[in-house]
C-alpha cells in the first residue's frame, strides 16, 4: 500500500506456498504470546470470578499511587496517570508497589482526623477501599479457599470447651435515674443475661446489688432472683445521708471467677432543677498553654425549642480568679461558641467556665471543669494486628491519656532515632486516632507532642521485627470483609472470624511473601465486637484485632402515648413497638424508667446504656469514655464519624475474653460456684420414710408443690426475699400430709421436712421389714419425735425381747418362724401393740 502511495512499482508476487507458511508463523507467534503472558501474569491476578473482574476494571478508572522505596528520612510518593500504567510493565508494577488502597491524594487539610494521613476507616465506613502497601510484591487477588476441616473442627472444640467451662455472664441494671434526692427511692431493673448470646442466662439465678457510699462502705446488700434472667428491685435511701457519689455494684457469683462486675455511678444531692436545657461540652478533650479553648452551648425551653439569639454571661476562672468575663448569645439555632486563649504561662490545670443567664425572671447557670494538662501525660501505641513488621506500611493506632487517666487530644509527630520526623499523627475521637509509617528493620522510633504544648519527653513505639506477619481490614461492607495480609515467609495462612462463641467463618491461602487480600462473609455475623485471628501453617496463632461488625442490626423501639398532655397523677397509656433492623416485629424482655427529663437534662449522665454496656464495656478492658456516643443517631454528631472512632476503640483497646494461647493449658477449676434459684429437698415421717403427696410450700408465697414418690419436691425461681412471713434472715419451709412439718431455711439448697403423722398415740413405733433375715427392727419414740431410751420391746407369748438404745432403735435377732403380738412398754405412756409376722 505504502508503494503504491508513493507511485512505486507494486511488489512481486509470493511464490505458491507462502502466505500457507505465513499463516502458520503467524498462529505460532499468538500461542507462544498468550503461554509468555500466563506465565509472567501473577497467580492472584487471574480472576476467579466477575467480582474480582469488575473489581480490577474499578481500580484502572483511578488515580493510581505508587510508593517508592521507603527511606528513614523521607516516604516519597509518585503519583501515575492510567496511562502510565499501561506503559508500564506489571513486574516492574509490583516492584515499585501498587497501593490500591490510597486511590486518593494524601488529604493535608485541617479536617482530616490523623494530621493529613491516610483515614483507614472514611465515612462510609471503609466502603469500595482495597488494600494499602508494602515493601514485598503485592498478589492483588489472592486465590484463597475452604479452612481444612481438622482445623475449623479444632477451633470450633476450643470454643465449645471455653463454653462449656467458662462462659461467662453479664449483669445490666436499667434505673429510672441516677440522680436522686437524700429520702427518695432508687428504682431498677435488673438483666442477667449469657455474655455470648445475651440471652436469658442458664447459669445463674441469683444476682446481688450493693449499694456503696462514697469511702467504699456497703450501705446495703440485696440477694434477688432473677427468673428467667429479669429481675427488680430498689434502694431506699434516707433524708439524713450526705450528698456525694455513691455507687451500685451488681453481679453473680460466678461472675466473681473473672472479676466482673456492673457498676454504675449514682448522684446523691439536693437539687433545684432548671427551668430550661442546658448542655455545655468542649470541643477537644485537653488544652495546654497558649491553646484556643472552644466551648459549645445549646440552649432550648423545657418543650425543646431552641432559645434564639438568647443573651448570656460567662465567665473563665483559673485558680478561683476571673481570667476573662464576657457577653455573648445564641444564634438561630440555640448554639453559640465561647473562645478564648489560656495564658502561655500556664501553671495550674484548675480551670472553670461558668454560663449565667436569666430565663423567665429566674438565674441559671452552667459551669464545666476545663481538661488542662500541663506537662504530664501517657500516650500508647497499638500496631494493627498486634506487631510492627519491618518493611511493611501498617496502621498504628494510639490513645492519649492525662495525669488523671482520662483521655487528651494531641497533635504530635512521628521521629526516627536520630531525630528525623517521619510522619504526623492528630487524635481523632477521646484521645484515640491511628497513623501509617513503613517501620525500617532495627530502627526505632519515636512520639513527640506538639499540642497541648510544653508536653516533655518522648513516647516509644513498639519493637520492630524483622520477620513476621501483619493483617489490615481493608474494606468494611454488609455483606463481607476484605482483610489485607502482610507476610515474610512463603507460607499457608488461615483466617479465623469469631464472635459471641462461634466460629462465624474461616478462610485460607497458600501465600507467598507480600501482599495478599482476602474476603470472609459477614452478613450471618451477630451485632458486636468480633475477633479476627490471623494463624500459619501449625495453626499458631500471629496477628489479632477487634472488630465491630454489624452495627445496624439493632432494635428500633417507638413509643407512643394515647394523649400529647396530661394533669398530674393522671393515667398514662403507652403503646411500644419493637422491630428489627428489617422493620419485622421482634419479642423480648423490656423495662421503662419514668422520670422527670429536666433532671436527666440536668445530670448529663454519659454512663453506658443497655446496648453501650451489652456490646462495648462489658467486651473491652478499661472505661471507655462516652460509650452512648457510637450508638446514637449520626445527626447528633454531625462532625465526627462514628464509625471511624468506633474502629480506633477496637484498635486500642484489644482485650477480649477468650484467647487462643489459652487453651494449651486445662480448664481450672472455678472458686466461684454458679447459683440456681432451687429450694430441693424431701419431705419423711418421723422414721426417715418418705412421703409421697405431701403439699409443700413457703410461708408467705402462693406456690406450692406435691411430692413425688420418693417423697422429693423442687422449687425454682423462688423469690425468697419477697416472702411476707420472712424473719431475721429466715423463712420457713412448710409441708403438710395427715399432720404438719415445718423446717427453717436461710438460703437456696436442698432440705428435710419431718411429718409426725401418729400425734394421737403416745408411744409411735416403726417396724422396718428385713428380707430373708429371722429379725424384728424398729423405732419407739414420742409423739415429738423424741426417742424413748430404755422402752421395753417383745414378743407377748415368747421370751424374747430388748431395749430401745439412745436412737430409740431396737433390734430383736434370731426370731422363730411364725406371727407374733409385738408389744412396747414405756414408764408414763400408752402401750403400744403390733402383729409381726416373720416368713
């Protein structure tokens, strides 16, 4: 063509045969083309499915980063256009390290919660996020597969015998308040519910509540029984006791095996409620010298609407003297901030502001303690997963903590030894936030503060190890979780989900060194903290974390009432809907508080609630600050995303009940048995025979039962602290058959009630049958019970008899075949006379 554009003279044509040999040359270059590139094409990257197709189509539409070789001073980043990645080579791809995860440029503006580093968990909560680098080739799509059977079997009997042996309990109480004034009652249900399951517990019936004063002393002491795992109760409490914070401690007895306990602070003190709402909050956790301190107010009517452009005073004190008195107001929402700079002289962390205004012809007032730090503080670090890898870019996440243990926001940076900085790091939520940085092998590292200033010294991280394993959650959907493996070693890795006791999935990969992602289903997974185990080839386990999954699947309850005002102590008619997260109508176990809401208002009570509790505090070690904040409605915290903090809590405080290194030694023994509301026992004669069909009953309560014949009963749930005829610290236990017997019990076991059912005769004997023996064996004793020693027994007619020993038991041996008049004689009684016949 070219030739005949060029006006030259067309080409000779090819001999016979020849375009045959072309055609052949040319099917042998294709097969060869396709064998080369299946052969230089990574395993991981031959999609096994659609889904992994669709995935690598979203990933070449992006930006895409690559991370060049990590160097103490300095982590460079080179951003690629989609172009440039089809000029490129996919070996020389891997060696320079796709980083799929960070599709997007470094955020550096003042909003992102870790100081311009990459948000592992961004508002939609890690949604369409893939994986993040490291130092090794990366195998995008790693092939993974079924757990061997031997090894889910494995842990499945790990779980069963930790269950079986130690599955604990967990104890909730519901309160009407906890907020109260000296003389006034305090009101409360109480849960005991299985910690895995949060059903009913099986375990235990009895549940113990103290009431403590503020220097550690127990007021009070209630012993309920909790029937089918609910309970109630209350503490009265008297005009003359002191104000202060008292506390309620609730647990089982077999709680006690694991130091577990509910706790929960109550505020005695004379109040003079408001006569509006008022909520004053700062907007970080600590301040140091020279730091701006903002102050948010929201003022609204009792009726909840908003105080519009509402005028107020506030004043700052440090030490107990007027640091700064200004006036202010509201905007249209009810909302105003109130700033103001501390002294760069700091010296005392004894600061207060105090919100006065007058509402309706009365004074009102608010004031809050400010968090000042001044030089002393605690700052942890937490490596996702458990370890820092050399060579391997990981999260690490860290919590801050003031003088007094409570959390502190800070700002700081990230040097290598020889005081190089390496990266930044800003707390997100509590003092709590996470950074990524690609540790270097023998090098250590450090945290400087840089706000709250004048923080001195500097903060280790953790030891950096050249070989080992690391795991990263990835992407965060409804439906499943991708996890981002880091490994040193060619080896066969498993990773285990498991949560509320069971295994909830498994998935493993035959991994070379690198990168690898892997997928395990979640949506079957129960709401709550789950715990994903990273384990090699020997079933060792290597890197751990928490997670939160399903926070969704929780109960929408509506309540409704039958007028929108009521008079006082008029009748009130609620209607309570309960569903699920699917809006299908659930069944459960529910209490109500009634209080007056100007006093909550007033409290500002931050202490868990039920789901807080269930879910997060009794799951996690240490006092998690807040804990309603991760369960409320996102409009109410329009600035933070509660998913994100929610993230950095798992990541920070990983203790968990059950662990894998754990079961290599035996079951101990429990020093604590478990408790069951059961009253058992057996209902007999004066001779010790039982007696079927007697009634049973405690004094005081309806309920009663009959006797088996063996003469046993059983009683359950018995609420023995209810009993109206309840003494001292007993109560009786009554039975009732041809006469009446009665036996006092002080607590929860197994008893003996006695029957004299023979009061109308004077002597009462027993003759007991023995088989295949020539002997007569009995009982004298009175009408009391009573043994008559020394009573004569024998046979009328027949020189043969004996006295009753102490027991008033008698024996008459070597008796001749035949019926006898078997007569017993006592000084002052009514002789008794019997037929006996011997066989």
């Amino acid at each position: 063509m070219e030739s005949l554009l060029d006006d030259k003279a067309p080409p000779e044509s090819p001999p016979p045969g020849a375009s045959f040999f072309k055609t052949k040359n040319i099917i042998a270059m294709l097969i060869l083309f396709i064998t080369l590139a299946f052969l230089f094409l990574p395993m991981g990257e031959r999609s096994a499915n659609t889904e992994l197709a669709q995935t690598t189509a979203t990933i070449a539409k992006q930006d895409n980063y690559i991370f060049e070789k990590n160097d103490a001073a300095k982590q460079k980043t080179t951003k690629l256009t989609n172009d440039d990645l089809d000029k490129k080579p996919k070996t020389e791809l891997n060696e320079k390290q796709i980083n799929p995860n960070h599709l997007t440029p470094q955020n550096t503006s003042t909003s992102s919660p870790i100081g311009g580093q990459w948000q592992p968990f961004p508002s939609s909560y890690l949604t369409n996020q893939t994986a993040k680098t490291s130092a090794l080739p990366t195998s995008i799509f790693t092939e993974q597969f079924p757990s061997d059977g031997f090894f889910v079997e494995k842990i499945k009997s790990q779980l069963a015998t930790y269950n079986q042996y130690r599955e604990e309990e967990k104890v909730y109480l519901h309160f009407d308040r906890t907020m109260l004034k000296p003389g006034e009652s305090l009101w409360f249900s109480v849960y005991v519910r299985n910690a895995n399951t949060l059903l009913p517990s099986e375990k235990s019936d009895i549940v113990y509540v103290e009431f403590i004063a503020p220097n550690g002393g127990i007021l009070k002491k209630l012993k309920l029984v909790a029937k089918n795992g609910v309970t109630k109760g209350d503490i009265q409490t008297s005009a003359e006791m002191a104000g202060g914070i008292y506390k309620i401690k609730a647990y089982t007895n077999w709680q006690r095996n694991f130091d577990s306990y509910f706790e929960r602070k109550i505020t005695l003190q004379k109040t003079v409620l408001p006569h509006l709402r008022m909520k004053l909050d700062f907007e970080k956790e600590a301040y140091g010298a020279g730091d701006e301190v903002v102050v948010k107010l929201d003022l609204n009517s009792l009726e909840n609407t908003a105080l519009k452009n509402f005028s107020f005073d506030y004043k700052v004190s440090l030490e107990g003297n007027i640091f700064s008195q200004q006036k202010s107001k509201t905007d249209n929402k009810g909302h105003a901030e109130i700033k103001f700079h501390l002294p760069k002289d700091l010296k005392t962390n004894d600061g207060l502001v105090n919100v006065l205004l007058k509402y309706h012809g009365q004074n009102e007032s608010i004031s809050r303690s400010i968090p000042i730090i001044l030089n002393k503080m605690d700052i942890q670090f937490f490596p996702e997963g458990g370890d820092l890898v050399a060579g391997f870019e990981q999260e690490v996440a860290f919590k801050a903590l003031n003088e007094f243990g409570k959390p502190a926001d800070v700002e700081g940076v990230i040097m290598s030894a020889n005081g190089i900085e390496i990266t930044t790091f800003k707390s997100y939520h509590q003092g709590m936030g996470a950074f990524n940085f690609q540790p270097l092998y023998g090098g250590e590292y450090f945290a400087k503060i840089t706000k709250p200033q004048n923080i001195k010294g500097t903060f280790p991280l953790p030891t950096i190890l050249e070989n080992g394993n690391t795991l990263h959650i990835a992407n965060m959907g409804k439906e499943e979780m991708t996890v981002e493996i880091q490994s040193t070693d060619n080896q066969r890795l498993t990773l285990a989900l498991q949560s509320q006791g069971k295994l909830i999935n498994s998935v493993s990969t035959s991994a070379k060194a690198g990168k690898h992602l892997l997928k395990i289903p979640i949506k079957n997974a129960p709401i709550g903290i789950a715990q994903l185990t990273l384990f090699d080839e020997a079933k060792r386990p290597h890197a751990e974390r928490l997670v939160f999954l399903n926070k969704n699947k929780t109960i929408k309850i509506q309540v409704t009432t039958d007028k929108n005002k009521y008079a006082p102590r008029e009748k009130v008619s609620l209607k309570i809907e309960a569903k699920d997260e699917n809006g299908n109508p659930v069944q459960g176990q529910f209490s109500v508080g009634v209080t007056d809401d100007k006093l909550l208002s007033f409290a500002d009570d931050k202490q868990g609630k039920i789901l807080a509790y269930l879910l997060l505090e009794s799951d996690l070690k240490g006092e998690i600050e807040e804990p309603n904040f991760y369960f409320e409605a996102k409009e109410k915290h329009l600035d933070k995303d509660q998913n994100l903090a929610l993230n950095y809590l798992m990541m920070t405080h990983g203790w968990r009940r059950f662990t894998w290194k754990d079961q290599a030694d035996p079951i101990a023994q429990m020093a604590y048995p478990n408790e069951k509301a059961i009253i058992t026992g057996t209902v007999e004669d004066i001779f010790g025979q039982p007696i079927s069909g007697a009634v049973v009953g405690v004094e005081g309560l309806e309920e009663t039962v009959l006797t088996d014949e063996q003469g046993q009963f059983v009683f359950e749930n018995i609420p023995l602290q209810d009993s109206k005829k309840l003494k001292g610290n007993y109560a009786t236990l009554v039975a009732s058959k041809d006469g009446v017997g009665k036996t006092k019990i002080n607590s929860f076991g197994k008893y003996v009630v006695k029957i004299n059912n023979s009061s109308s005769r004077n002597i009462i004997t027993k003759v007991i049958p023995t088989k295949g023996v020539r002997q007569i064996k009995g009982r004298v004793v009175d009408k009391t019970g009573e043994p008559l020693i020394g009573a004569n027994v024998f046979l009328e007619g027949v020189n043969i008899g004996v006295a009753v020993d102490f027991d008033g038991n008698y024996i008459i041996k070597n008796v001749p075949l035949g019926t006898y008049i078997l007569r017993s004689d006592y000084i002052g009684y009514q002789s008794v006379v019997e037929t006996v016949t011997i066989r």
